[in-house]
C-alpha cells in the first residue's frame, strides 16, 4: 500500500496510490496521513479497503509529505563506505547519529531554498524508514517488525556550516526545506528486504549517485535496535539511513547545487522527487 498525503502546503488530504497510479482520497477514513495512521490496527484495516470503493482525486495535485507531525527525524552519517571514503572519513564503527529537525520537512517536489550565505549546498538520496510501533531495546530480530514503512528521502546538506566553523552537523542538515520526503510512504508489507533496494540521484539531468542499499555498513534493522538502546522510537518518527557515494562534496573538483537547479532522485519502488533549487 502506497500512502500520500495530497493538496496545498498546509492543508493536505489524506490518500492512497491504486494500482493503476491514480490517487484515491481517504478523507472519509482517516484524518491524515500521522503517527495514529500508521499503527498496525490502522494499517491492517486500510489494506482491506478496495480503492475502487474511494474518491478518484483528478488532475496532478502538489504531493505533500508523505507523513504529518512526526515526532523526531532522524539520520545516520557515513553510512555507505564508499561515501566515507569520498569525503575523507573512516568507516565508523558504530552509526554516526544526527537530528533534521521537523522544520525541514517539505513535499517530493517543493522547492528546496538555498540558505542565504550557502556556498556548498549538497545532495543526498537515502532510504527512510517509518517507525509504527514504539520500539524500546528492541533486538536486531525483532526490529523490522517495528517498521511501518519506507520512503525516499534526500538528505540536503550544507557543508561549510556541517564541518567548517565549529563542524556541527546539526547545523548544515538541518535548514529549512532540506528534508523533502516522499512521494509516498510504502508500507513494509511491500518491502520484503530493504537491504536490496536501489538508489540514484541525478542534478541537472547528470547522474551522480547511483547506489543499492545492500551496501550499507549498518542495515536498517541494526539501526533501529542500536537506537532503540538510546532512547524510544514512537510511531511515525523517520529515520534517514544514509547515502551511497556520489555526492557534490566528493567530486573532484566538487560540485555543488546552485538556485535553478533541478534533483531528480528515486529509491526503487518507493517513488521519485524532482525538486527546484531557489535562492532564500
């Protein structure tokens, strides 16, 4: 099941992808798309609702992210070896934790705002995944059953704010408009393994990043157990998991995004984005 949440920014409706690509309004079933939707109760008696029996929303509406009022957005760095060798890091040890921030959130297509002093905004397509039942020193056997589901993800970054001045990552992840999520969220009964999942980006029509999440130095059920021993995941918080190499800082000479340039990216079977880079 594919689920979206459609309309102006602000005031999205709750809906579905059927088979055939169309969107299918839920508003007669659920509020929206948030934390309450996403428990297994609430799962289970959307997957038995025939989305011919639902509204046929017409024409291209904005797609909104996929999930409303998360409680935290999360992410691992240097998460891929290879992209920590591109940017001069060691594979680290245990997952490099960091925070987005909620604030970051837009749609698959909004536009991204370049923060007003940038000079190295970056690029980072990643696999999220949707807590749906809190989880609390959970084991790596257990964690997958904690998944509501999964989504494309890229993970914006500025990099003379992440590693230059004081180096704190906060800072250059977590600007606003740097989290676009979507197009939809794929509930995991659709995703056997997310440790076999493609990824690529492409800016300006070049492509750059071109990945699989089977390469990941920690899996996305190690993550969710390893952060479970930190503190509780609740229902609907993200957790962006890290990028295979490829990205601007790592070419030689590096590239960065600049306002009029357009990212297209995808994660296979979890949708694609394409968004505009403006000026703040």
């Amino acid at each position: 099941m594919k689920l979206l949440r459609y309309g102006p920014a602000g005031r999205e409706k709750p809906g579905l992808l059927d088979e055939d690509g169309a969107i299918r309004d839920l508003s007669a079933i659920v509020d929206d798309i948030a934390p309450a939707t996403l428990t297994a109760v609430s799962l289970s008696m959307l997957t038995n609702i025939d989305p011919a029996s639902l509204p046929l929303v017409h024409g291209a509406p904005r797609l909104g992210p996929p999930i409303a009022r998360p409680g935290a957005f999360m992410a691992i760095g240097l998460n891929y070896s290879d992209h920590a060798a591109e940017v001069g890091a060691k594979p680290p040890r245990e997952p490099v934790l960091f925070m987005k921030g909620t604030h970051c959130i837009v749609g698959p297509n909004d536009d991204i705002r370049i923060p007003r002093g940038s000079a190295k905004t970056d690029w980072e397509v990643e696999l999220g995944v949707v807590i749906g039942k809190a989880a609390k020193y959970v084991s790596e056997a257990e964690a997958l059953a904690h998944v509501a589901g999964y989504c494309t993800i890229n993970d914006v970054s500025e990099r003379a704010f992440q590693t230059e001045g004081t180096g704190q990552w906060v800072k250059g992840k977590a600007c606003d408009t740097f989290g676009p999520i979507g197009p939809w969220l794929v509930t995991a009964d659709e995703v056997p393994d997310p440790q076999n999942l493609d990824l690529w980006l492409e800016v300006d029509g070049k492509r750059y990043q071109s990945g699989n999440t089977g390469t990941m130095i920690f899996g996305v059920a190690h993550l969710i157990s390893f952060l479970s021993r930190l503190f509780t995941l609740h229902t609907g918080d993200i957790i962006a998991t890290g990028t295979p190499p490829g990205v601007g800082m790592g070419q030689k000479p590096p590239v960065f995004l600049k306002a009029g340039s357009v990212v297209r990216l995808g994660v296979k079977g979890l949708g694609e984005q394409e968004s505009r880079l403006i000026a703040d």
